[in-house]
C-alpha cells in the first residue's frame, strides 16, 4: 500500500495563521474591561457601587454632583476586571497596568504560574 500525504492547501494555512496573530494582538491590544466606581462605597458584601463614567474623566478623580440633598462627592476612579452584579463591581484592581498584565495570549509582562 502506498502511503499518501494530505497537503493542506496554502490558503487554509495562511487564514489559519492570520487568526492566531490576530487573536493574539487583540488580546494584548485592547483596554481591559473597566467600570467607573465610588471609592467610598465599598459593601463588604456587594463590592464597589457603579457611577457614571462621567464621573472618572481621570483617573483618580473627585468629582461633585448636584443631588436633591445639595452638593455630594464621588471619589470615583476606574476599576478593572471586576466581576459586576446588580450596579456593583467587586474583585478586580484600581491598577489599569495590573489588569493588563493579567492579559491573555502572548502578552509581554504576563506572568506565569
């Protein structure tokens, strides 16, 4: 019996290789996922409640609001990779470099373990 070799044709190994670099470079590429919260508001149980994105222009921002009880403050400032249920955000960092560095598939700086 002769044996015979399957040859893949140049295009399914081409498109199959553009894949994997683009999974690759969205993965290192994108922003991680973030939500705006008050720094005050952490609940022990619930996490960090969610404001609006207004309120973190920059990061680290204290920023006023009109409420019907007169001025208030929200010491709101970006929150990364948290887990979000029912308007509050919990487990993930205040540290936008330590949310990417937790990144996905060939990210340089990633650690290993």
């Amino acid at each position: 019996m002769a044996q015979t070799r399957r040859r893949l044709r140049s295009s399914t190994v081409v498109l199959g290789g553009m894949g994997v670099l683009a999974a690759a470079l969205t993965s290192c590429g994108s922003d991680p996922d973030r939500r705006c919260v008050d720094r005050d508001s952490y609940d022990y149980l619930d996490g960090y409640k969610i404001v609006a994105d207004k309120n973190c222009k920059s990061s680290g921002s204290t920023s006023g609001s009109v409420g019907k009880g007169g001025m208030s403050r929200v010491d709101a400032d970006w929150y990364y990779d948290a887990d979000v249920s029912d308007g509050y955000a919990d487990y993930g960092t205040f540290s936008r470099s330590e949310a990417v560095d937790r990144g996905g598939f060939g990210c340089s700086g990633s650690s290993g373990g």
